[in-house]
C-alpha cells in the first residue's frame, strides 16, 4: 500500500497509462542523454512507494509532484511545505 504523500504519484500515474508515465519520463530522460524507463520500473515505482534517486527530477519534471512527495528520504519534507 502506497505512503499518503505518496498516493499523489500513484493517483497521477493511474490517471495516465503507466506506458504514457514511462513514455513521458523517457523523453525527459533522453535529453539529459540518459536511458529513458519501461512501463514495468514505473510499476515497480508505485509498488515501492518511492522514485529512485536519479529519476527523481524528471518525473517531478513531468509529474508537477514535488520532490518531496517522490523521494522523502533524498529530499526530506521539511525542505518543502505539503499544502
């Protein structure tokens, strides 16, 4: 069961195809000159409850969902006030 923050980025991405989410985090990815994500890390994400460090940017990028929200442990909510 996703984290409440969390549930933010599970909501946003269900409202999408996870292949849309990978597709759009990918394309943001790939202009960095990085290898871009499969519909199945995406999955992996949500079963998780958290982004992975390095794809933490771009799905905030693509998402609007804070960094917080995405990675509380690398970028801790004190740093930033949930609304």
């Amino acid at each position: 069961m996703a984290k409440k923050p969390f549930a933010q980025f599970e909501r946003w991405a269900r409202e999408q195809t996870l292949t849309e989410v990978a597709d759009m985090v990918s394309k943001h990815e790939q202009g960095r000159g990085r290898k871009g994500v499969t519909y199945q890390a995406v999955q992996d994400w949500i079963k998780k409850g958290v982004i992975p460090a390095g794809r933490v940017l771009s799905v905030e990028q693509v998402s609007g969902i804070h960094r917080s929200i995405l990675n509380p442990v690398i970028y801790p909510p004190e740093e930033f006030e949930l609304a």
